[in-house]
C-alpha cells in the first residue's frame, strides 16, 4: 500500500473537537485525563480478534471518552519517504529538508491523513500530549522541523487512524477483542515492529 499524497495533515473532527476543548478548558499540557480514559495505553489485538485489518495490530490510543475513541496502529509499515517528498506531495517545497522516515499505516480510516507520533520533548500550537513522555502532531511545521533537525527525538510518520464510535471500543474491550498494556515509550518508538504485537501482549494489564 502506498498513499499517493499528503494534504495538510487535517485531524478527523474527533481530535479537532478534543483540541477545542483542551484550550477552551485551559487543561494542563501534561495531558490530564478522564481516569476512565484509556489515551496514553496501547491496545493489543487479541488473537481471536474477527477483523482482519487488526490482525497482530497494536494500537496507540490518542483519546477515548464519551464521544468516542482513536488511535494509531504502531506495527504496519509500508515504506520508507524522505521528509521532502511527504511534504511535497502536499504542495510544500521548503528548502534544505534532510532526512526521511518510515511511513506506517495507522488505520483504516481517512488513509490520506498525516500523523506524527512522537517525544514529548517536542510542542507545538497542534500537538496532543498523550501522557507525560508521548504526544502526537498533526501539521506540517513538525515535518518541516523534522527535515531541518529542530524536530522530537523519537518520531513515527503513519497515514490515517482507527478510530470507534461511542461506546464501541468499551464493548470490544468487553467482548475481549482487545488486551491492554501501559504506553511504554520503547514499545512504541524502539521496538522490533515484527515482534511488537508478541512483546506488547506479554506484558498486557487487562486479561482476556
């Protein structure tokens, strides 16, 4: 698979919406939550699990609340791009860009959208703090960062989301669909992504 273009890196109206609230609400960039909320966890595809698109998938989830939820799937990639190109198939010719990133596919909704995953020791007016050491960035600024060495030390680039209407991953979870596990920074940015799904279910919090 391999996504054609880069528009400007829109968010789906349920992280557009999540954004509002954060500023309107004047919440703590350190991305406090709903204790209920499983953002900042990661879920692992349980082996039994009926949709194949989420076959071994192990997914970073971004938000959940009573709206719904969505996240990243961390351990499909497709290829390798440099950061010029991403950012040309968007229209954008900034100079002097090095570097390029493995471009993952994140879920099966809007594949045309753009992602960045990455530190925390990276912000900017777009970025999600999910948790305290992980956040995500939806514009084109953090690519072109990217390219010029100004960007997060730990980045991964992945094309569209999994995402659940309300209620629907709470049911999945209780259908046992779905294992959780804490967001451990190494298995979400270091990882052998060939062995993710068999390490993060290892170390799974929420039994089937």
């Amino acid at each position: 698979m391999v996504f054609a273009r880069l528009p400007q890196l829109r968010l789906p109206p349920v992280a557009a919406a999540l954004f509002a609230a954060v500023m309107l609400t004047g919440a703590s960039p350190n991305g406090q939550k709903n204790h209920t909320s499983l953002a900042g966890q990661l879920l692992i595809a349980a082996p039994t699990i009926g949709d194949p698109r989420f076959t071994h998938a192990v997914i970073l989830v971004l938000r959940q609340d009573d709206t719904g939820a969505f996240g990243i799937v961390l351990n499909q990639p497709i290829e390798q791009r440099s950061v010029a190109s991403l950012l040309e198939a968007a229209g954008d010719h900034t100079p002097g860009l090095e570097g390029s990133l493995e471009v993952f596919a994140g879920g099966p909704v809007q594949p045309e959208l753009g992602f960045v995953v990455h530190s925390s020791d990276y912000h900017d007016a777009a970025t999600l703090a999910v948790g305290s050491e992980v956040a995500m960035t939806a514009d084109k600024q953090i690519l072109r960062d990217i390219g010029h060495h100004k960007g997060p030390k730990k980045v991964l680039f992945a094309f569209g989301y999994a995402g659940w209407g309300p209620g629907q991953l709470e049911g999945e979870i209780a259908s046992h669909d779905w294992f959780t596990t804490t967001g451990d920074p190494q298995l979400i940015f270091d990882h052998d992504r060939g062995s993710l799904w068999d390490e993060a279910k290892a170390r799974r919090t929420r039994e089937l």
